[in-house]
C-alpha cells in the first residue's frame, strides 16, 4: 500500500536551525535516517522543501501503523500528515487501458 506522507516544522522546532543555535538536537546521521525505510516501511522518494521546513514522501508498506513509527520522530517537532494513495497507473495498466 501507498502513503503520501507531509512532514511540517518551523524555524523554532527545526534541528538544523537549532544545532546551528547551539542547543541540543541529534546529528543529521540520526535525525534523517527515517530516509532509509526500514523492514516494513520502504521510501520510494522523499522531497524536503527547505524554505519552508517541510519534507514530503511516498512510501510503501502494508499499514498505517508501521508508517506512523517511522515518522514518529517528526511529530515531537510539527504536524505529519501520512495518506493512503492509489497507484492510478498501476490501476490504469491493470485495466489494459495503459498506452491506448
């Protein structure tokens, strides 16, 4: 299953701005490797639009549960919001209607 998944903080809950600030907050090696997947959450592409302190995602995996740990991180520092998506081109391809 699919999951668009919209991750949003702001310039006070940022880590880059607050190492950069001098406080405490993990190293990107930590703070990033949600970028990787794990067993059940596989990351098929992931978007940061910096100026606006905001990462998007596609994601695969078999439930909702298992996307929301991934991103648990995320939730301490904004708002995530994590949707279920239907691969429209995969359903085109398998009604035969792809390329016609």
């Amino acid at each position: 299953m699919l999951f668009h998944v919209k991750a949003q903080h702001d310039h006070l809950t940022c880590e880059g701005a607050r190492r950069r600030r001098g406080e405490d907050a993990p190293p990107t090696v930590e703070s990033e490797r949600w970028l990787e997947g794990n067993d059940k959450v596989k990351v098929l592409t992931a978007l940061g639009y910096i100026s606006e302190h905001r990462y998007y995602a596609i994601v695969e995996s078999d439930n909702y549960s298992d996307v929301n740990y991934l991103m648990q991180g995320h939730v301490f520092n904004g708002s995530v919001e994590i949707l279920p998506c239907l691969d429209m081109m995969e359903r085109r391809k398998d009604r035969g209607e792809w390329g016609k």
